[in-house]
C-alpha cells in the first residue's frame, strides 16, 4: 500500500468532485426511494406467499 500515492488520487477526486444540481440530486432520490420501495414490495410478496403456502396466520 504506497500511502503518499493513495493520499494524491483522493486528494484529486476531491477537488474533482462538484455539489450536485437540485434536478441531479431530485433525481437520485427519486431513483432510490423507487428501489427501496421495490425491494420492499418484493419483500412483502414473497412473505404473503409464504404464509399462503405454510398455512400460517389465524
């Protein structure tokens, strides 16, 4: 692990690297809260199916 290399590449990342857009970062959100929401409803279906299918619940 060469340190002083490593220190200069995140250095200029860094200085690369800009605050997004209000549009750019409404954007991501959007995009994320869609995964979440999506990974959620998989989630909920897959535990209605397997109550369903064990024949668990009241």
């Amino acid at each position: 692990m060469d340190v002083p290399y490593d220190l200069t590449s995140y250095v200029r990342v860094l200085k690369m690297a800009t605050t997004p857009t209000t549009n750019e970062f409404l954007q991501v959100s959007k995009i994320a809260g869609a995964g979440i929401l999506l990974v959620g409803l998989m989630g909920f279906l897959i535990g209605a199916i397997m109550l369903v299918l064990t024949g668990g619940g009241i």
